[in-house]
C-alpha cells in the first residue's frame, strides 16, 4: 500500500519509487479507475456502474477507506510515527508531487497515456520468467498437443487461475466449444482448488468421453510461459500476468471471468487491439462462447494477433528487467530523495495548524 510505502520513506529517510501494477488506480480525468461491463441485458444497472467507475468516485472511496477507524486511519498511523496528515488519498499526493513511479507494462499494450500524468511515471515493459527458468511441461499436454496436431485440430486452452468459476461452467463451455465450434477444436482445461465444485453424474460422464476421445485435456497446473505459445487460442480470465504471457504468443485472446478491477481493464485493451472480442462475464459467457472461439480461429485474426504482438515486442528484451532496471535507475538519480510531506499537502495547507504540526 503507498501510504505504508510513503510512512516508512519519510520516517527513515529511504528514498521511495512506485513500482505500480495497476495503473488504473494513478488518478486522471481522461480515464476510468475502473472499466464497466456493458451487459446488453440491462441497461439501467450497466448505467449505474459506469456512475461509480470514474476517478472521482474511486478517489473518495480510496480516501473514506484510508481513513475509516475499523480499518486503521492512515493520518492516526502517521501521527503514531510523528509525521504530518494527509488530506487527499494517497495515489492523489503522489501524484500531485511527481513521485517517480515504474509501471512495469508495455506501452502499446496499456494504450494512450493519460495527458495528466506527470513526467516521473514511466512505462517499461511487463517482466517475464527467462526461458532457463521455465520449467518443463508435462508429457500429458505434449502428447496431447502432438495428436491435435497430426488431425490439424485447433487447441483452445482455458485458464482461470484462482478465480471463482465453477468447474462445471469451465466443462461446460469445453464441451460447447468441442462439439459446436467450425473447426472442431480440442480443449486445455485449467482447473484449480477455486473450481472443486463436484460435476453431476451426467456431466461427468460428458467429461469422460471427451477425454478419452482425446478431445479434452483436463489438468491442474501447467507452466503458462512454456504452454501458451503452443494453443491456438487463449481464454483467460485478464489478470496482468497472465494476460501479458497470452499477448506474447501472438495467438487471439478471449478474456471472461468474474471480471474484477483490472481484469476489465486487460479485457477492454484486448479488444481495443483487435487481438480478441468484448469480455464478457463468465455468467453470460456460455451463450458466445462457440461464436467467439469461431471468431478467433478465423485465419485473418490469427494473422493480425501474430503482427500485433511482434511490433509489441520488436525492440524489447525478452524477459523485461533490462527496461525496468533502467528506469528505476534513472528516476532514482533523478530524484533520489526521500518522501517528505509537503505542506500544501498537510490538512492545513502548511498554515502551521495546531491539528498537524508535529513538534
């Protein structure tokens, strides 16, 4: 958290640079905090949400949670440790300062910049596991992929990681996409301890068959950087590094789930590059589910995912760390001091108050 961040680099005179996952939480007037879902299926409640996902409703929200007493007020932790209040929440003063921030992801892939965003916060590139580093896959998905390959099948793999979708939406949204796509693609599907829900005897059975026809592969953990580039296409469920991983194939990406903070986000810029379609939520889902796998097994998609991503990756290293290196040096010569609370900043506006002034 970088009111944390921001006590202890005042309090023991470190010198504090973001390293920010989220970008989406740097307050701007030219984007959304958080990316609303259009449903199509009702209106007004797809109105409301777009209410509550601009900056500045997110930022009084940041701001009541900061400073709500069952949560611990950031102000009362700060005058724990003699330092001066904030009356803004924290990304709000940090940006405000210039606050070097590194935002580890790749230009293109985030899109536009925010005009408003100040001159130290800097894009970089995603970081990835180097390729020594990535452990081998499994003889089961090997053995799998060779035998889709010999009958020219497309795979699709589906991976939700650790969110909350049943095991029986992820198997049926397999068996719709086996038997009802054009080209008759196998399915990977990923399943963890977040999809233990027990199948029904009927679908189970659905289940076995496609297993042992060699249609389906179920498993439980793969490495994704060794398995994703050789699937056709990619349903995830948007989460950074897992999308990062899929835009590095260059295969299409359809990104579902339950969609939560920059999920959205990742599935609004899929779809922004062409590299897949809208997100839809994984409650509605099953009823695309065949026309966007048959979307993005279209051979003039494939092609274009395939020229996005290397011009996305023309210039780069391979695993990241050289960029981000770089910049954490160069915002750290450039402003080496640590954080200090300016007293525009202060609840009294640097007036010397008797509420804030720390003797």
């Amino acid at each position: 958290m970088p009111n944390i961040a921001m006590i202890i680099s005042e309090k023991q005179k470190i010198p504090m640079i973001g390293f920010v996952l989220q970008p989406s939480v740097i307050p701007s007037e030219h984007t959304v905090a958080v990316e609303a879902i259009n449903t199509h299926y009702f209106g007004c409640f797809d109105r409301l949400e777009e209410g509550f996902t601009g900056h500045n409703v997110q930022s009084w929200l940041k701001w009541s949670q900061e400073n709500a007493p069952a949560l611990g007020q950031v102000n009362s932790r700060r005058a724990r440790y003699r330092l001066e209040p904030l009356d803004d929440n924290s990304f709000q003063v940090l940006k405000d300062n210039n606050m070097p921030i590194v935002i580890p992801i790749n230009n293109v892939a985030f899109g536009t910049r925010p005009s408003d965003w100040k001159s130290n916060t800097l894009f970089t590139e995603f970081i990835f596991l180097k390729q020594e580093k990535v452990a081998q896959l499994d003889c089961r998905f090997i053995d799998f992929i060779d035998n889709a390959k010999a009958v020219d099948a497309p795979i699709v793999l589906m991976a939700f990681s650790s969110m909350p979708v049943s095991r029986s939406s992820i198997m049926d949204i397999a068996e719709r996409v086996i038997t009802q796509c054009k080209k008759k693609p196998r399915v990977i599907a990923m399943v963890s301890k977040a999809q233990s829900d027990a199948l029904e005897p009927a679908q189970q059975d659905t289940v076995q068959a496609l297993e042992d026809s060699g249609q389906l592969l179920v498993a439980t953990e793969a490495p994704f950087s060794a398995l994703f580039p050789l699937v056709s296409c990619l349903v995830v469920h948007g989460g950074l590094g897992t999308t990062a991983d899929a835009m590095k194939t260059g295969h299409p990406i359809i990104v579902t789930g339950v969609l939560l903070m920059d999920q959205r986000f990742w599935g609004r810029r899929i779809a922004d590059l062409s590299l897949g379609p809208e997100p839809v939520h994984i409650s509605n889902f099953g009823t695309v589910c065949v026309s966007q796998v048959d979307t993005c097994l279209d051979d003039s998609w494939v092609e274009h995912c395939k020229k996005v991503s290397e011009s996305m990756w023309a210039n780069t290293s391979d695993d990241g760390i050289e960029e981000n290196v770089a910049a954490i040096q160069q915002l750290y010569s450039s402003q080496p001091e640590p954080w200090v609370t300016p007293p525009s900043q202060r609840c009294c506006g640097g007036k010397q108050c008797g509420g804030c002034t720390i003797s």
